[in-house]
C-alpha cells in the first residue's frame, strides 16, 4: 500500500448551512475555505466503497475522541513549532502534494505526522506498520483542510477587547456554559452534563429523551426529567448580560443562542436580534390541536412531573359530552378502555372517548427541522454585515450551528470563550475559563463597566498563555489558602 491512499477521500466540498435536526450531521465546507485546498486530491483506486466508508466512519469516530490529544512528556515525536509548519505546508500546497513531500519521499514518517496532526495511534494499530496508520491520518489532514485559518494579529484578551471595542455588527453564538452558573446542567459535559445524568439513570442516548416519536408514543420520560432543564426566569448571568451590553451599545447584529432556557429573552434581548436555534420553554404547543400557550403555563405539571395537557381540548371534549367522566392514569393522560371485540355493548363506552392532547415545549426535538429564521438571517443578512463572531460556552459539535464560524467570510474575526478548547475550529483568539468571568475581564480592558449581582468586586483576574495551544490563553481567578 502507497501513501497515496491518503487521497481516496470524499472531495472536500463547498456549501451552506442546511436544516438538519439538532443531533446533526456530516460536516460539509463553507466558503471560507482556501479553493487552493480543494481540488488538489482525487479518488483513486477501485476498492469497494461502502467498505471504504464503513471503516472511514469507524475512523472519523475514533478522531472525534483523540482530536485534542497531546503526546506525553517525552514520547512526542514533533515540537509544537514543527507542528505548525507542517499544518501550514499542508494548506499551502494541498494534501496530494504534501503526501508526496513528506510520506512517499520518506523524509518524514508516519509518528512524525500524526503527533503534528494531533492523532494518537489507537491500541488496535499499535505493533502494525506505518501503512496501517495511513488511513487514519489522511482524514486528520482532511479535518486540519476544512478548518477555517487564524487572522493574523489577534492572539491574546487585549487584542479581543480591542475588537469588542472596534466592531459595530457582533454575532454572538452562545451554548449552555452560559447558564451554568445558575444552577442549569449543560447537555455534554462528562461529570456533570445532563446526558450524563441520562446515562446514570439508565439511559443509553439522549434521543431516548428528547425524541419527537418517542415523545408522541409516550411523553411520561420526558415529563419525568424536565425538570432538571427548567429554567429559573427571575435570573440571569452575567454573561447574558454582558450580550445585553453590546446590544445596549448598538453592537449586536444577532445573539444565535443553543439554549432552550429562554434566559436571554429575560435578560432583554430583543426578538430581532434573537435567534433560538433549538427552540425554548417560552411556548408550548399541543401536539394534538396546535393550540400555543406561553411555556410558563406547563411549568407546574413540569416541576410535578406531570404529563401536561392541553386546556383546549379539555374544554371542547367537556362541551362534547357534558358531565362525562374520564379515568386518569397516574402521570395524567386519561385511558381508553377497548371494547372487547364481536360485542355491542355499551357499559364501558363512557371510557371509549377521544383524548385531549399532551403539550409539547417548544424546543426542538430530535427529528425536527431547525426555525427557518435561522437560514433565513444567515444567509440572506448576518453574514453580509458580521465583523465579529464571538462564541461563548458551546462545544460547537452540532450542525448547523456549529457550521457558522465556517459560513461566514474568512476576514471575520472570532473569539472562542469557554472553560475548555476545543480542536476542530481555529478560533482568532480562545479565552478559557468560567465565561462569567472572562466577560467581566474582557469588558474591563474594554473600558465597559459590566455591573451583575454575581461578580465579586474587584476581584483579581490572571490571564496566563496557555503552555501549548496557539493564540490560547486562560482566564481565572487565583487560588485563595485557607487561613489558619
């Protein structure tokens, strides 16, 4: 086997956000992309494609847990500087060419590369030869291709609060680190994430929960942990009211927000400049006769854990048959009782009666289509008028959300804060630490005075470089000993 497999890879290609459910789907490239990068590998071979693309899923799922693997302390097989020219080289002449200059040249060997690559040899490839490994780095360099390229001149918090400063149409992009400081679970963290929690309960994958067949089958699992999600609407962080800021100032072109909380809308955000890319407990709607309410109306049976119905129905079935009782069951959705078949009689047909229908939170579900608004702003306006992206506490791993940074032009510059990295997006400038925080910093070198209930006055902030990640820097406050 040649390098030159490496290049049998779906040709990398160019297009838009498209609606897609929130589980997502295969990542496409944006317009931002280098067309230089693009058209410099082709298919070859007559292998069996859906053998190649069996295993390229197992490989790209194996990617998706290493990606932000580092070597060990002596076991790295390329600096951290070294690893950024290759990475540069690749983009410069294209993955067929840099295979022939690094693989089939021989000058550089397959550890060599994928420790610059970020990819860790798996178990069941170790003792194997470098060829073995071929497959699985040709789609780390396909990754590293697709990955928007930094902005030359911003790398640290003083240049963020520069562009904070200097922009007039920020995007704002925001997930449910956001909220966390009030109490409300973010979906994918490991120890303390909701669909951990799941897990912990016995369930295996969070479509168990938020599915919208599962749901209409049977919405009691659903009402059962809802709970956990529901928001606290007299409050909120300061990070949404830092968004509040820069809309206050004239600055907001659009907050594009993953939570279903509804926070930002209390926080003030303005519908306009409101996307709710997942839906929200503002509204509830019965899945029966389509009959909305405001969200807060179904927060009782919620907190009850209680399957909640709609009034609606309620009311004209009663108007139907006046006096008419109904059994409930013990989350509230009333039975039917079959008749038994071959027989016409009428004793038990009091049970035999339509049902009112169960109501649904305005979130989306898996297997729902994303609002149109959001393709709508997107593409027709927001990326038109963005100079500025900033986003804040997502791990940006679901489409189409995760697909903006990469829709928008390259000359845009974008600021990542949260409490972790992430690998498969080059942000300008990445601000890690407790986003509360870090807002309050970067407001602060702003020359903003950002005023919440919830930050410490005059607390001391460090903002240290980051030991091995490009243009990363941490934001926290120091350690406080205990006296004696």
């Amino acid at each position: 086997m040649q390098p030159v497999v490496l290049t049998k890879i779906e040709d990398v290609r160019t297009t838009v956000p498209q609606k897609r459910s929130p589980d997502g789907a295969e990542k496409e490239q944006a317009p931002n992309t280098d067309a230089s990068t693009t058209s410099k590998h082709e298919e070859v071979g007559n292998g069996d494609d859906d053998q190649w693309q069996d295993s390229n899923s197992l490989y790209e799922e194996f990617l998706d847990d290493t990606e932000a693997f580092a070597y060990p302390a002596g076991q790295s097989f390329c600096t951290a500087q070294a690893a950024k020219q290759y990475r540069q080289r690749l983009h410069e002449i294209g993955l067929e060419e840099f295979v022939e200059e690094t693989l089939v040249k021989g000058e550089v060997s397959v550890k060599t590369l994928c420790a610059a690559f970020g990819v860790r040899i798996p178990s069941w490839l170790q003792g194997e030869s470098d060829e073995a490994s071929y497959r699985l780095l040709g789609l780390a360099m396909l990754r590293e291709l697709k990955k928007r390229q930094r902005i030359p001149g911003y790398e640290n918090i003083d240049d963020a609060a520069k562009l904070l400063k200097t922009s007039e149409n920020i995007l704002v992009i925001t997930g449910a680190g956001i909220s966390t400081s009030l109490g409300i679970p973010d979906f994918r963290s490991k120890s303390t994430g909701f669909y951990t929690k799941l897990q912990a309960m016995g369930y295996h994958e969070p479509e168990e929960v938020f599915d919208l067949d599962t749901f209409d089958v049977d919405a009691t699992t659903f009402y059962t942990l809802a709970g956990e999600i529901l928001p606290d609407l007299d409050r909120w962080t300061p990070t949404h009211q830092f968004i509040r800021m820069i809309q206050d100032k004239g600055k907001l072109l659009r907050n594009y927000t993953q939570n279903i909380d509804n926070i930002e809308s209390h926080a003030g955000i303005q519908s306009a400049k409101l996307i709710q890319c997942h839906g929200s407990w503002a509204t509830a709607t019965c899945r029966k006769c389509k009959h909305q309410v405001s969200g807060e109306n179904i927060f009782e049976d919620v907190k009850a854990k209680r399957v909640a119905h709609c009034k609606k129905c309620i009311a004209e079935l009663n108007a139907e048959r006046p006096g008419m009782k109904r059994k409930r069951s013990s989350n509230g959705a009333h039975k039917s009782k079959k008749r038994s078949s071959g027989t016409d009689d009428d004793s038990d047909g009091q049970y035999d009666i339509p049902q009112p229908g169960v109501m649904k939170p305005d979130i989306t579900f898996f297997g729902e289509d994303l609002p149109d608004k959001f393709f709508d702003a997107l593409q027709n306006e927001d990326r038109l008028r963005v100079d500025l992206i900033i986003v804040i506490g997502t791990s940006m791993k679901v489409a189409p959300v995760s697909e903006i940074p990469q829709f928008v032009p390259a000359s845009v510059p974008q600021i990542y804060i949260s409490r972790d990295p992430i690998h498969h997006i080059n942000f300008d400038i990445n601000l890690l630490g407790d986003s509360d925080r870090v807002v309050a910093e970067l407001c602060k070198r702003a020359g903003w005075d950002l005023k919440h209930e919830m930050l410490p006055t005059n607390e001391i902030i460090n903002v240290e470089k980051h030991e091995v990640l490009e243009n990363t820097y941490t934001v926290k406050a120091p350690k406080v000993e205990p006296t004696v």
